[in-house]
C-alpha cells in the first residue's frame, strides 16, 4: 500500500502523481487486488491511473482553475501484470478553457497503453 491512504487513490493501492510545468509522473506497485479474471492488469485500473496522472500534469500548470476530463480516449497496447507500472503524462496544447494531454504507461520498460485526454478547465 502507498502512503497515501485516503481517498479513492488510497483505495486502489496508490500515492498521488508528482507533477510540475505541465508533467506529470505515477507509479504503481500492481498485485493481484488489481488484475482481471484474464490474470492481467485490469484495464479500468490503467483508465484511471492516465486520468489521475493527466489531470495532475493539468493541474500544475492551471492557475486557479480545476481540470474537468471531457473526453478521454485509452489504446490499450499490451497486458500489464503484477510489479511497478510507470504512468507518465504531457499537457501538449492549452487553449483559452480546453487542455489537450497524452499519457503512457509502461512496465519493465514495454508500453502498455497510450492514453489522449481533453479536460475542461472550470474556474476554481
């Protein structure tokens, strides 16, 4: 378990991004609480950690404004497994109230998804 135990990323097993000028950085010790009846990573647990991950690289770089995810699109491109995950995201173009950012995330250096969100920036 990580040492952020509260709240929903205390509830999957994991800490809070690092994140600064618009990146942002996880990772994730996956065990079996965290695998689907396959044996591999469940890909609702990859969804949420490129979210999470983005939404933090978003959240550096906003001032006083809170990312909302308007559209999230998640290319799953291998199975992951039990060990550490690495999430890694990009804010890649801002507008006046719209921030594009890509995630990826990877184990023992192999990508497993690609991730491309669109978050909507709401007055904080």
């Amino acid at each position: 378990m990580s040492d952020h135990d509260s709240g929903f990323l205390g509830l999957i097993g994991a800490g809070d991004p690092t994140a600064t000028d618009g990146e942002a950085r996880l990772e994730v010790e996956v065990d079996e609480r965290h695998l689907n009846p396959a044996g591999t990573v469940h890909g609702g647990l990859l969804a949420t950690l490129v979210d999470t991950t983005m939404g933090a690289a978003v959240r550096s770089m906003a001032e006083g404004e809170v990312p909302a995810t308007s559209q999230l699109s998640v290319t799953y491109l291998r199975p992951g497994k039990p060990g550490p995950l690495e999430v890694t995201a990009a804010v890649r173009k801002r507008g006046e109230s719209i921030v594009v950012c890509e995630a990826d995330v990877t184990q023992e250096g192999k990508s497993l998804v690609h991730a491309l969100a669109t978050f909507a920036l709401i007055d904080g």
